[in-house]
C-alpha cells in the first residue's frame, strides 16, 4: 500500500507560536512515525512575522497567498510582537490568511480537561462542553473605515470603524452552527448579538437566525444578547452546546470561555474554508504571549488540540481521536505547566503527550 503525505504549511510566527508549532509538529511526526508508514507529513515552514517585517517591512510575501495555496493545511503559531503595531501584524498576517482564503468559521471548543482546575470555584463541579461557532470572514473584522487627520483640525481628528454583514454571510455560518449542534450529544444553537443597541447588522443577524432555525425543528435555540451571555458562561456554562457569533463577540468570548476552562493555552481552534477551495488553518486561540516567551513554559495543549483538528480535517479521524485522548490522558496524569498549576516545562508536557499516544 502507498503512503499518504500531506503537505503541511507550518507558520509559527511570533513569541510563543516558535515554541507552540514546534511542540504540535513534534507529535504529529510522532503519531506519522508510529502509522508504520501509513502516512507521513511534508512539512514546509514560512519565517513570516515581525522579525520578517523588520528586514522587509512586510509581515509576509506580496505572493504569499499563492504559494499557500498548494498546502493541504496550515499549522499556525501566533502573531503579534511589540516591535510591530498589533493591528499591522494581525493584519498582515492572520487576518490576511483567514480573509484571503475565505476561512469563514472558525471552530472553539470548551470543555474541562482532567485535572485542570477552572479558576471558577462554581464551574468545577458544573457540566461545561460548548463550542464556540465563530464568524470568520466580515462584521467588526471587515476592515472597513478610514481616519481623517485633518478635518476638524488639531486634536480633532475622526475615525469610522464599520462592521460588514452579509445575508450570505450571516447564513453560511448560522447553517454550519446548526449542522455542527446536530452532531452533538445537546442539540442546542445559541445565537449572539448586540441587536438592541446595533439595529441593521445584527438585526439582520437574528432575523437570518430566526430563518435559518426553522429549517432545524430538531435543533434548541435561544437567541441572548453578548452582555448577558458573558454572564451565562461564568453561571450556566451547563446549558449551552454551540455558540454561534460575530466575529468580535465571538473572539472576546471564546477567550473567556478558555479561561473558564483552566487557561488560555489549552484552547484550540480550526479556521475553515468548508467548501475546500483554499486551504484551512489549524492554529491555537491564545496570542504571542510575550510575558512568557523564550522561556520553554508556554502550554503546548492549544496548538497540539489544534494539530487534532487538522487530523480530523485530514481525514486521519482515529489519529485525532486518539490525540484528543493523549491530551485528557497527560492533564490526567498532573503533567501541566504553570498556567494550569502546574511545574511542568513545554517539553515535558509534549513528550508526555508523545508516550501517552
Ligand atoms: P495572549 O493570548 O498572547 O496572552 C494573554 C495571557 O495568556 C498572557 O498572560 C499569556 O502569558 C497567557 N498565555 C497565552 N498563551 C499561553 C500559553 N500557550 N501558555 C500559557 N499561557 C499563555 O494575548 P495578549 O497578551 O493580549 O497579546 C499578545 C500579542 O498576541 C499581541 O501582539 C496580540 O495582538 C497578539 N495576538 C495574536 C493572536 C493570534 O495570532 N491569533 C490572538 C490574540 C492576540
Ligand atoms: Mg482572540
């Protein structure tokens, strides 16, 4: 029989995403060298970043999108350096990727690992299991708006930040949220907007909502507005299964949904281009973390989750599963790093991961 290669774009980009991509293509060979060379992965890596902007003043190739585009996946670290303007390099880079190849949902699980302690008294001994369902394409990350420097003179300078929304927009993803829920064990879409103090965006949201549910009778839905639903993660995360949301109120709460499940460095999260004309990025949700870089402590959890969904977009399910049962295998076993309690290095918890596969 032939042996499968993937071709796997690897961008660690900056801070701790050096050290996150190397742990998560560290297992991944792991897992390739234990398929008795069922398959393996070519693996490709881009030095894109600040310190790429520093030489060329670019945080990637004018070209780079063409040459992403032969990868079967994108393994990506996290961007972001105080050398650079946060919204230069997240733009130059991330959003460049997820926009420019139509990576329109962006998947967040939260669930407890074991052993990991939430920082939430209540929430330890409380069912949490939700993913959060994000629009990945327009809204508030639309990039739409411009700074007028002059016009009303000094110190009087005007800025405008539009947030785009699509009926096609809004649809596609809405559709996914509900799909996804139907595979679940709770069969429940939560939907999330600002609708009372946003009138046509987001209004046009709920009523795609309100469309798109009805062709799901099998399916719960509650629409809550994102104040309150900040507050329903911290007191009833029990009562959610897919989370659904813009861009930006998906973005604030997926982080506060990882906080609740015990740190920030165990999330991950899946870019999609559902419909497979570009490739996908698999990368974790936390940033470059810069107070904790270089130091060989960062959680590797999110990026190695993250490398578990790639499997899975791969077709390589029982890959991914067994790596999702390495990962609760390793928390189990109180091998975590500072952020969740524990002494353990990057290293230890990567290698741990590795001998529970
Ligand atoms: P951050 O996510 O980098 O860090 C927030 C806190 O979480 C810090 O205390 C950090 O130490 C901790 N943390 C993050 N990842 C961790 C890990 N793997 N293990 C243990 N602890 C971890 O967010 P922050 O500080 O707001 O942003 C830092 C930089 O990252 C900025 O330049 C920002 O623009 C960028 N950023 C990039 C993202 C991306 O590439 N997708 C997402 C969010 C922020
Ligand atoms: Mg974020």
């Amino acid at each position: 029989t032939s042996q499968r290669r993937f071709r796997i774009a690897a961008i660690p980009a900056d801070g701790v995403g050096a050290e996150v991509v190397a742990a998560g293509r560290t297992v991944l060979d792991a897992l390739a060298a234990a398929s008795g060379g069922a398959f393996a992965f070519d693996w490709t890596e881009f030095p894109w970043g600040s310190d790429y902007y520093a030489e060329h003043g670019v945080m990637m190739p004018d070209d780079g999108l063409a040459t992403l585009q032969d990868f079967e996946a994108i393994y990506f670290g996290a961007v972001g350096w105080p050398t650079v303007p946060d919204h230069i390099s997240l733009w130059g880079l991330r959003l460049r990727i997820c926009q420019g190849f139509d990576q329109w949902a962006n998947v967040r699980p939260v669930h407890f690992l074991p052993g990991v302690v939430s920082p939430l008294r209540k929430a330890d001994d409380t069912e949490l299991d939700w993913v959060v369902v994000r629009e990945n394409s327009e809204g508030e990350y639309a990039g739409l708006g411009g700074r007028n420097l002059s016009a009303r003179g000094a110190g009087g300078e005007v800025a405008v930040q539009s947030a785009l929304f699509t009926e096609v927009g809004c649809e596609r993803i809405i559709r996914f949220a509900f799909e996804l829920a139907r595979t679940r064990a709770r069969k429940k879409v939560s939907s999330v907007t600002k609708s009372n103090a946003q009138q046509y965006g987001m209004v046009l949201w709920d009523d795609t909502f309100r469309r798109v549910a009805s062709d799901y009778p099998d399916v719960e839905t509650e629409s809550v507005l994102v104040d309150a639903m900040s507050a329903k993660f911290v007191l009833h995360p029990e009562d959610l299964s897919v989370v659904v949301a813009s861009n930006l109120n998906a973005d604030i709460l997926s982080d506060l949904g990882s906080a609740l499940a015990g740190s920030l460095g165990l999330a991950a999260s899946a870019n999609l281009n559902p419909e497979r004309r570009y490739p996908s990025m698999f990368e974790p949700v936390h940033g470059s973390a810069p107070d904790i870089a270089g130091r060989g402590v960062c959680n590797p959890i999110g990026a190695v989750g993250s490398a578990a969904f790639m499997l899975d977009h791969l077709g390589l399910h029982d890959e991914a599963a067994r790596l999702g049962k390495a990962i609760e295998a390793t928390t189990g076993a109180g091998v975590m790093t500072p952020d969740v309690g524990g002494t353990a290095t990057t290293a230890d918890v990567t290698q741990a991961i590795i001998d529970h596969l």
